[in-house]
C-alpha cells in the first residue's frame, strides 16, 4: 500500500496520500497509518500485512525464516554494490539480499537485451552513410541498405553488384 518517494525512506500511502518519513528503525508504518488514516481503505485488515502478521501462506517460497526481522534484512545488504535501490526501501519491501552472482546473471541478461536493441537500431540506418534510416529497395535484387539522398545515382547494388534498374520507397516500422 506504501510507494517510496526517492527520498531518503519518504514513503506515501497510495490511496489517502498518507506520508511518513525518517521512520525506518523507529516506527511501524502500517501502525502509524492505521492510527493516523483509520478511514483509509488500505488499513483495513484485509489489505494490511505488519511484520508481526506476516503469515507463509502469503508468500511460501520467498519467506525465509531467517529474514523475518528487519535488522537482519537490512545487514543482508552489507556487500550491496549499487545506491539505487537502496538497501533500506529493499529490506522494508521483505527483500533480503543473498549472492552477488544471482543480480549479476540479471545484469548480464539486460546487457544482452540492451545489446540485442541497439542490434536492431543499426539494422535500420543506411548501409552508406550511417545516418538516416534505410528507405529505399533495390530493384530486382530486393536488398534495403540505404536511404533516399544515398541511392540516388547508383548503377549496382552495394550489397550483391548487382545492376539496379529501379527503386522502390520502403517504410520500416
């Protein structure tokens, strides 16, 4: 029910705006909402979840005993290399920290996504001049490698020599 503002431990209630911040060590957040906005739908039992109700049949397979306090989460962190997210809106979300290795698979998984994008970007520049966006087929051989101001004017294709005996204005979306 609570999002993090980027602000130090500033989180904000997402249906009545309640607000609480400096907190982490010294307050309960679901206690203070619900002693601040009882009318507020998300402190209602049904929605609300403390430290001390959390139950495994909420989250059987990430629970890990171990973790249920929050000093205990928060030390997870101790070798937490990165300042976003930080280490105390992850152990306050239950999160706890375990292997290095396992967030550096995830890194590496984005690196190859990332690299796969700008793959598909370089796919779509002129083969010529490495500036505008790939515009025009070559007729017979069919080959899309250059953009309009480029293929004015050539005879063979850059791609197979082959002769070129007309153009066609393409659209890549």
């Amino acid at each position: 029910g609570f999002y993090a503002l980027g602000s130090g431990d500033s989180i904000v209630c997402v249906k009545c705006s309640f607000g609480i911040k400096d907190w982490i060590g010294y307050l309960d957040p679901i206690s203070e909402h619900k002693s601040c906005k009882p009318n507020c739908i998300m402190t209602h039992e049904n929605y609300l979840i403390s430290g001390d109700e959390f139950s495994l049949s909420y989250s059987p397979e990430a629970y890990d005993e171990e973790y249920s306090d929050f000093q205990k989460r928060l030390k997870s962190f101790s070798n937490w290399a990165h300042q976003y997210p930080d280490s105390k809106s992850l152990s306050f979300a239950g999160l706890y920290f375990t292997n290095e290795e396992d967030f550096q698979n995830n890194n590496a998984a984005l690196s190859k996504l990332e690299a796969e994008i700008r793959d598909l970007k370089d796919s779509k520049i002129c083969k010529i001049c490495l500036d505008e966006d790939i515009a025009i087929a070559f007729v017979p051989c069919g080959h899309l490698l250059t953009c309009q101001r480029c293929a004015i004017g050539l005879e063979h294709c850059p791609l197979c020599r082959g002769r070129v005996y007309s153009t066609v204005r393409t659209y890549l979306s």
